[in-house]
C-alpha cells in the first residue's frame, strides 16, 4: 500500500496524492478566474476584489454552459478542457462589451491580505470535517461526512459521464438516469475526472473552496454596504455563530427540551459550510445574482451580457440547490423586481427581466426537465406553519413564536442585527435605496418560505438549505450595522449577550467537527476494518464489477462509522454504484418508484444481508434491483450461512478469508 506523506498514513484510495489534490484545486481557481474575471467587473472595480469575487462567476457561467453539452458531448478529459478554454475565451470576449455604471472608487476600502489568510483558514474547517481523521490504528469520522456520501455522484459522472446513471438505485423499468440537483456535483467532476482524484476528494477540496467563496462574498459584499474595513472583520466571527439552543439547554435544564415542538433547528453558516456546501455554493450565486439584477435595474439600457450573466447564476444556483435557487432565490428576486418598477420606465424593465428571465430559464432547463421525472411519484413540496411550541398549535402563538423566539434562538446575533439595521430603513419606506431594498428582502423573504413551505420527499431540507439566502443577508447587514456603530457602550452589551454565546457554541460545534476524532477518537472494529481491510476489498469489487454496473453490499456496513445507518465505506472507496444503498438516502435518490416500493427494497436488503434470506430473494436482487455483484463480509448475518446461499443466482468469484467474499450474478435464465 502506496502512503502519502502529507497525508499522515491515509491511504492514497481514500486521500488522493498531494500532487493530485492540489492539481483539483488549481484547476478549480483557474477554471473560475479566467471564466469570471471578466464579469466581475460589474461588482467592483478594485483588482483585487474582481479576482476574489471571480471564482464563484466563473463557476456559475462555466456550469450553466457547459452541463447542457456534457450531455451531448462525451465527457472527457479532453473535452472538459477544450470546454474551459473556450467558455474562458467566450468570456474575455464579451468583457469588452461590459460598461458597468458604477466609477471607481480608488479610495475604497479593501479585503486585506491578512484577512484573505484568516479566511482561508476559516474555510480549513468545513474541509476538515470532511476528511478521514486518523487516529491510533482506526479511522472516524465528523458528523457531516453522513451527507457527503454523495461524493458518490461525483464517481459516477467521471464513470458513466453526463446525465449520469442513478448511483443509489436501480431497478428493472424504472429510468436509469440520476434525478437530484447536482450542479455542485458536477463542477467537482471536472475537477476529478482532468485530475485523477476521486470523488471523495474532489469532495473535500471543493467544499473548502465553496467555504473561502462565501466569506468572501459576505465579507466584500459587507465592506461595500458600510464602507469600513471593520465590517469585513466582523464578517468572520458573526458566521462562526451558532444556535443558543444549547447554551439556554445548559443553563435551564432537562424542561428546556420541553418547550419546543421536536422540528429540525435552521442552521447558521458553521453547521451548513460543513454538511451542505452545494446549498451553500448556491446562495453564494443568489447574493450575486440579487446584485446583479440591482446593477441591471439601474442601468438606463438593456444589458445582454449582464442578463446572460444572471441568468448564469439564477439558473446554476438552481442546478445546485432546487431549495435555494428556486424556494429560496427567486421570492427575493421577484420581491426586489417588482419593488424597482417604476411606470414611467416599464418598457426598459420589461425588455431587461423579459430578457434576463429568459436566460435563466434556459440555464435551469437541462436540469429542470430531469428533476421534473420526480413530480409523477407525487408532491415534493406542502403548505405549512413552522412548528413552534410542544403543547400548543394555536396559529399566533406559533407565528409570534417563530419570528420573536424561534429566529432569535436559531441565529443569535445574525437575527438581531438584521432587524436592527432593517428597521430604521423599513420606517423610511419610500426612501429606501434599491440595494437597501434587496437586502431586506433577502434577509426575511427566505425566511418567511421556510415558515410557510416544507418539502415533504423525506425531511424538511426545503426549510433548512432556502434560508441560507438569509444567513448571507444577515451576516453582511449585522456586520455593517455593527462596523457602523463601533465605539458605542451598548455594542458590547449585544456582543455579550448575543455574539459570544453564539460563537461560543459555534466554535464547540466547530471543534467537534475537527479535533474530537483526532484527540479522543475510541478504536473500534469499524475504524479499524476501514483503514485495514476496506481499500482492498472494494478495488477486487471493482475489478470483477464493469463500470456502469451495481453492487449490492449491506446498507449497514461500518454503520458505527456515521451517525445515522450510512455505508460510508462503499459511498467514499468503490466507484460503482449501489443497488442496496442506506434507507436515508433511497427517498431523495429512489424518486422513480413511490415510498412503498422504497421500503420493499430496504426490507428485502436487511432480509438478504441480516436476516434469513430465501431463494427467491436473491432472484429478485438479480433480476428486479439489477444487482450484478454481491458483496458479504464477516458483520453480514449471510456470512454465517453456508457459502452457497446465494446459489444458484449468484456465484462466488473471489474471497479473501476471513475478510470478505465476492459473488456475481449469474445469467437470468437460471
């Protein structure tokens, strides 16, 4: 086994070479700066802040172009950088045609460079909580790495390329074809597929890349908005802020838990950067597009490359996160429109969101009419009121409830100083500037979605990923708000009470995402066989398994390794799909069959894998699931029978005792 020394003994299967980890990264910044660079010039006229504002542009136009010919075009390596260049070069081209409105502002204040480290630094966090953390002779894992075993999605688009197949499910009759929003996703796949990496770590490299990009946005888009350089630095502890939830738990006590009805908490950008960083990548491409359509209602024509370049980020925020791009982005969008419109003006603000709304709806379409093949198994999303209280469903209590104790508690400092810098600008009314306007609307408008939405595939991810429009809005208005009242006493009642409690759980959370494996991580048997055995089971898998086939391996493996039942083992290390995969997973990515037939498969993989399996089950695995490689290892109850159980539908073609046994399928006339 090939070890890495920058990689402190993880095998390279699990941590890509050094080389190659960086080379995903370099192509990621390049790829976004040269794509971007150009457009940038609408939001600034510093360099500086054009070269940091410029990745996350060039992502969303690099994206919204180049999935719609993926999917005619083969994807390769080849292919994927001729595609780069030429949207670079399409991009430097229609720079000359920019004529932002704004003048420079030479005196303006800028991100420093000691401030860029910090930020770097800050990003290391998210990335971290993603890596295996090595401990005596195991390995574990943060929490979020439960969400990241769509990494997995990143393996299939270099494998089967564009749309990709459905790596956690397949079945006779129902469509092969991936139905989920993976913009994220597939921008991680260039990466990996030009670089070599696998998907785990193209994972990690851009998770922390999406983290830099959103602090800077907040922090840029903050030092704008006040015009001091402290607003920046604010930035960086207000997003390191966590609920209060825990700190009033600590001091009331076990009655505290009492209070609230059992709902899924909204969650500030700490928890989010770290377990959702494709909902995150895509509000950073919502606050771009709100201030891109702000740019474009203040010009006095119709701007063709400004409307492509919201219609790029529109459109691409929605190939990333349906919640965010489309529950979360578009009320704003159309709240800050329809505020703009003035009679006087209307065919101009006609042509311009005619225009601009076109291109977004050509940016979304290829993912659209994938993701819309979900909507025939039934609703996605419901009408609702946020849950507030445990023993009361009075409507007022719940709605006084939500925006004056649920909001305050979920987001701390954020909540508090957007409704302080809001309300003197609300009061004014008429007078508010458009950019004010916009603001407002994406600190509340989100939400107030998710009070009144919720998804109802499995959980209520509508309400936890759209409000991170509004985590965005806050963080930059509380920091302004804050920078603007620096010096005065009662400042520093508001950090006590509210921001350092705050950063106080946020930094716990924080903490336990990063140090707690590597300092007090337990040896277990699942931390152990992951490290020892996992690498060279999986790549005999793959050697017997062809690329565009599944394998069926107990959902429960390693289950100690996630907090809820995950395979983390096959997600991260196979590069094959899964026709058994963790029961969590088959509601967002099985959404070509109705929960019943969901459930049928979770009950026959428990039955063939940990229970008594018969005959006709493996036939049905086989022949139903399309699974054409079984996998048994010593913690699956199948292991304890005899080895010709899966016979004669299955046959063994590889083993190595006491770790692992390989069967494949056999033809379907037996």
């Amino acid at each position: 086994m090939r070890v890495s020394p920058l990689t402190d003994g993880i095998p390279e299967i699990m941590i890509s070479e050094p080389a190659r980890l960086f080379s995903a990264l370099f192509y990621l910044i390049l790829a976004g700066l040269l794509a971007g660079y150009p457009f940038s010039r609408y939001f600034d006229t510093i360099p500086r802040h054009r070269l940091l504002l410029a990745p996350a542009l060039g992502w969303a136009v690099l994206g919204a172009i180049s999935l719609p010919v993926f999917m005619l075009v083969p994807f390769r390596p080849a292919a994927v950088a001729l595609v780069t260049l030429l949207v670079a070069a399409s991009a430097w081209l229609l720079g000359g045609w920019i004529k932002p409105s704004m003048p420079a502002e030479t005196a303006s204040p800028r991100l420093s460079w000691p401030w860029i480290t910090i930020a770097g630094l800050v990003s290391l966090i998210p990335a971290y909580s993603v890596a295996p953390h090595v401990f005596h002779d195991g390995i574990g894992f943060a929490a979020p790495i439960f969400d990241h075993e769509k990494a997995a999605l990143i393996d299939a688009m270099v494998r089967t390329g564009i749309p990709p197949l459905n790596p956690f499910f397949s079945k006779t009759g129902v469509s092969p074809w991936l139905s989920y929003y993976y913009g994220w996703y597939f921008l991680a796949a260039q990466a990996a597929l030009l670089t070599g990496v696998n998907g785990w770590s193209a994972d990690i490299v851009f998770t922390g890349l999406t983290a830099f990009v959103s602090l800077v946005f907040m922090g840029w888009a903050a030092l704008r908005l006040s015009g001091r350089a402290l607003a920046a630095w604010l930035v960086l502890p207000l997003s390191l802020t966590s609920t209060l939830f825990p700190i009033l738990g600590f001091i009331i006590g076990p009655a505290f838990g009492h209070i609230f009805a059992n709902e899924h908490g909204l969650e500030s950008w700490i928890i989010q950067s770290a377990w959702v960083p494709q909902h995150l990548f895509a509000a950073v491409l919502a606050g771009l597009a709100l201030i891109a359509l702000l740019r474009l209602m203040e010009s006095r024509r119709v701007d063709p490359v400004l409307c492509l370049l919201i219609g790029a980020l529109v459109g691409f925020s929605y190939n990333a996160s349906v919640w965010v791009g489309l529950t979360g982005l578009l009320p704003v969008l159309a709240v800050t429109a329809l505020a703009g419109f003035t009679w006087n003006r209307r065919g101009l603000w006609l042509a311009q969101m005619s225009l601009a709304g076109g291109f977004c709806l050509a940016a979304a379409a290829a993912l659209a009419l994938q993701e819309a093949g979900r909507l025939h198994t039934g609703p996605v999303i419901g009408f609702w009121l946020f849950p507030v209280f445990a023993a009361s469903a009075n409507t007022l209590l719940n709605l006084f409830g939500y925006w004056f104790l649920l909001l305050p508690l979920f987001f701390g400092a954020l909540y508090i100083g957007a409704l302080a810098w809001a309300a003197p600008r609300l009061a004014r009314k008429g007078r508010m500037r458009p950019a004010e306007r916009g603001l407002v609307a994406a600190c509340f408008v989100p939400l107030l979605v998710a009070e009144s939405l919720h998804s109802v595939i499995a959980t209520n991810d509508l309400g936890w990923r759209c409000v991170l429009v509004s985590v965005l809005a806050m963080t930059i208005v509380s920091a302004a708000w804050l920078a603007e009242l620096r010096g005065k006493a009662w400042v520093l009642v508001f950090g006590a009470a509210l921001l350092g409690p705050g950063l106080v759980s946020g930094l716990a959370y924080a903490t336990g995402m990063t140090a707690t494996q590597a300092l007090y991580g337990t040896p277990s048997p699942d931390a152990r066989r992951f490290r020892a055995v996992d690498r060279e089971m999986w790549r005999a898998v793959d050697a017997l398994t062809p690329p565009r086939e599944a394998v069926a391996s107990n959902p429960l493996y390693e289950q100690s390794l996630t907090p809820w039942a995950g395979n983390i083992s096959w997600a991260m290390l196979s590069n094959r799909s899964s026709c058994t995969p963790p029961a969590a997973y088959l509601a967002a990515f099985a959404s070509g069959v109705p929960p019943q037939q969901q459930a049928e498969l979770s009950a026959l993989a428990q039955t063939v894998f940990n229970g008594a399996p018969q005959p006709e089950d493996f036939k049905t695995l086989r022949d139903v699931y399309e699974c054409r490689t079984l996998l048994v290892t010593p913690g699956d109850a199948l292991w304890t029978l005899p080895r010709s159980t899966p016979e004669p539908y299955y046959r063994l073609a590889a083993e190595k005792p006491g770790d692992w046994r390989i069967y494949r399928a056999t033809s379907s006339d037996q």
